[in-house]
C-alpha cells in the first residue's frame, strides 16, 4: 500500500511534458496569456489566487506595462501542487502558488528536467506550524497521536501535511512508515474516508481541518504548532518566463504585495470574497486568514522560513520523493526586493501579530477582540444568538480554534482554551487543581 502510495505522488509529477513551449511565448508576439496555477480553497495562498483574481490587480498592472503587449491571465486553479509542478515543468503554467513541501518537489523536479524554477515570494506562513492539523472523526475514541500506532491515516504524501505527520509521529516513537498504514488521497478524498469510517485520521492543511471542525465532520488530534517548526506557502516561477518577462513577474509580486495589504487591512470582507469565490464558509476562511487568524501574510522571503525549507528536505530524502535539493539556488528573491522596493527590509522583518480572541457577530463587517478568553465566552453567553463566529488561540501554541470546538480547561480564575485533547491533558497534569470542562460549562462559569 505505500509502494503504492508514492507511485502514485510521483505519477502525478511526471505527467506527460507535452506542448513545452512556455504560455507567454505562445501567440503572435503582441498578444501575451500569462498562465498562473493556484489552489483556490488552499486559503493561505490567496494573495497569490483566489483574493488576487477577485480584486483584478494583476491584470491592472499588466495593463500599465504600456510595453507594446496586450495582456491575458489564464487562471488555473487545482487541489494540491503536484499538478502545478507537472505543468510548469511542461512550460503549461508560468506562476505556481503551493506549501512548502510541494515546493522542494517543485525545485527537484525542475532541475530535473533541465527547467529550473525558483521561490520567489511568500503568501501565507505559520512560524509555529499551525497550517496543518491532524483530526479524527467526532466519535473517535482517539486522543493522541500516540493512539495513531497499526491505525489508517489519510494525507497527500508529499505535503506539508505529510510532513507534519511523520514527524510529529516520530516524536512520539511512532515508525510513520512501519507503524501506521499511511493512505495516500487528496484532500477531499481523505476527508470523504474519514467520514465513511475507512481511515482512522486525516492529517492535512489549510482549510481542511477546520472546515471538517466547523462542520462537525471532525475534531482535532494534533496541533502542528506543537512541532514549534515554521511552515508555509509559496510563489515559484519558471526560471526561463522570469528571465523573459521580469516586468511581468515583477508587476505578479506587486499586485501579490497591494492583495496582502487589503487582506489586512480588511480581514473579513477579504473573507467574505475568499468565501464567494471558493464556496468555502466565510468563518473558516477567517480562522485562518483573519486579523488573528492562524496564517499571516507577507511576501518576504524570511530567512526562517528558508531555513525551515532546508530542514524540510532530510524528510522528503527520507520517504524517497527526491533527492539533495540545493534550497540556496532555490531561493530568488531579487524579483520581490524590485517589485518591493523600499518597503521590503520593513516586511523581511516584520512579526505576526499574537494571537488574540475574537468575536465576529452577524451582520458586522469587522470582529471585537479580547484580552482574554474568558472576557470573549462572557460575551458570547450574553449575545449567543448574534454570533457568527468565535474564536480562541491555544494557550500552550497560539493556534487559533473555534471557541465551541476547543478543549476547556478551568484553572482557579481562568479559563483556557486548547486546539487538542492531549494539550488540555498535558496543562491539567502540570497544574494542580485544573480540570477539563465542556464548552456548557466554561460559558457558564464566565457570565
């Protein structure tokens, strides 16, 4: 079954690299189509996607080249980044958004074949790893990874999610590939399989987990931001279409700068487009991409989050996805520093935001924030009716959770929130006197 597994994740990296001539050059010289690959509902790439595309920026600063072409983007949009790496490869995309895994397959794969692509801006990251989330069905008598040992486990092997899973099993002692039956599916597929009740877990990324949370469809095993290691998505271009038209990749970088700025700046509308355009719901878009949501934005390319993508490959080698991959050839921002100017050692050095409890109520365009997460449950029991939305970051990891779906612990006066079961546990061993409580109670104890 995991023979299988990775024959088919490298099946979908080698599809047939017909028609190798790159979409910008097609045409009669005058005439450009610009292909871009995103992943629409993958909502941590939306200032490279799905937000870019709604609000038209890139076409508009195509426009203002005024460089004797006329201009046409082609957006082509897919659930995961293998099939953004075969078409790129095949000179079919000219700008790919995916996770930080599938961008290492995504720079092996090109060199590979003799057509070089690069890393050349961020969309959404989590410094902590918060992006990915292992969950269980709603009845599941699972409550740590450790109860994952003979189980089945659905993922995309290959993604950041993958990652995540194997080696947050093997912090526990969990062999991921002799331990646990590892299924291989896309996202949708697993989440189906969890359902139906032929998997055990799924370990996935944005959107999935909380999506499946938001629907009761799931609950959460493992945190990622457990793993304290950094992940994130990325802008990769073909080397050959940036060498050919910078002005293009550089009005890309620009217009993905001027979306990340209205992200922030307007979290919820940006939700609420997001939502429109994916069909996903606008509350978990916000969980994720919201003022305090679990991803934040910037298109610098952090050193840390380099760093992390060269920790990333020793798993990739280990689970035979490819082999050395040189991160520093990788790496070019040269494109975002011009595209930026001056205000990119601002963005290089910038910090996210902390974590903050939020309500969104019916009908607002804008959330109320919380100093703490018993302020924000004495609101909501005193509004239930007029809230949209609530949540809490963890207050181990900072991930941020829907309030009705977190994991309550009371300990004397506070009352705090934890993504999973194993980390409410964890806290209640090492303080005395604290005990888990359901959702009921905790409300009930703040008002």
């Amino acid at each position: 079954m995991k023979r299988t597994a990775l024959a088919l994740t490298a099946a979908l990296l080698l599809l047939p690299l017909t028609g190798c001539v790159g979409s910008a050059e097609a045409g009669d010289g005058k005439n450009v189509t610009i292909t871009i690959g995103y992943q629409s509902k993958t909502i941590n790439t939306v200032t490279a996607g799905t937000l870019l595309r709604s609000l038209g920026y890139f076409e508009r600063d195509l426009n203002a080249l005024h460089d004797g072409h006329t201009y046409k983007v082609d957006w082509q949009d897919y659930a995961t980044g293998a099939p953004i790496t075969a078409q790129m490869t095949a000179g079919k995309i000219d700008i790919g958004s995916m996770g930080d895994f599938p961008l290492l397959l995504n720079a092996a794969r090109g060199k590979q074949l003799g057509r070089p692509t690069h890393l050349v801006s961020v969309t959404g990251y989590n410094l902590r790893g918060g992006l990915n989330t292992v969950v269980t069905a709603p009845d599941s008598t699972l409550t740590s990874l450790k109860d994952l040992k003979g189980k089945k486990v659905s993922t995309s092997i290959g993604s950041a999610a993958d990652g995540t899973l194997v080696r947050a099993l093997q912090r526990v002692g969990i062999d991921p590939d002799k331990d646990i039956s590892k299924i291989n599916q896309q996202p949708a597929v697993g989440a189906s399989a969890l359902s139906s009740g032929s998997v055990d877990a799924l370990s996935q990324f944005v959107a999935w987990p909380g999506l499946l949370a938001y629907q009761d469809k799931a609950k959460a095993l493992y945190d990622g931001a457990q793993l304290n290691l950094p992940t994130f998505h990325g802008v990769t271009a073909r080397e050959d279409f940036a060498r050919r038209h910078p002005a293009v990749l550089e009005a890309f970088l620009k217009a993905q700068a001027e979306a990340t700025d209205y992200l922030n700046a307007h979290p919820v509308t940006a939700a609420e487009k997001v939502a429109q355009a994916t069909g996903l719901p606008a509350e978990v878009v916000y969980l994720y991409n919201g003022a305090h949501g679990i991803a934040t934005f910037d298109p610098a390319v952090k050193p840390q989050l380099v760093s992390a993508l060269k920790q990333d490959v020793s798993v990739l080698k280990a689970a035979k996805l490819t082999g050395d991959i040189d991160v520093d050839s990788f790496v070019d921002d040269q494109y975002v520093k011009k595209a930026l100017g001056t205000s990119y050692t601002k963005r290089l050095t910038a910090t996210p935001v902390p974590a903050t409890s939020e309500v969104w109520a019916k009908g607002s365009d804008k959330t109320v924030s919380f100093t703490s997460a018993r302020e924000l449950l004495a609101y909501v029991a005193q509004h239930q009716d007029r809230i949209r939305g609530a949540y809490v970051p963890d207050a181990t990891t900072g991930t941020l959770w829907f309030a009705e779906k977190a994991v309550w612990v009371t300990d004397g006066e506070q009352l705090l929130p934890f993504v999973t079961p194993a980390t409410a546990q964890a806290y209640v061993t090492a303080h005395g006197g604290a005990r888990i409580v359901s959702y009921r109670e905790a409300l009930g104890r703040a008002s």
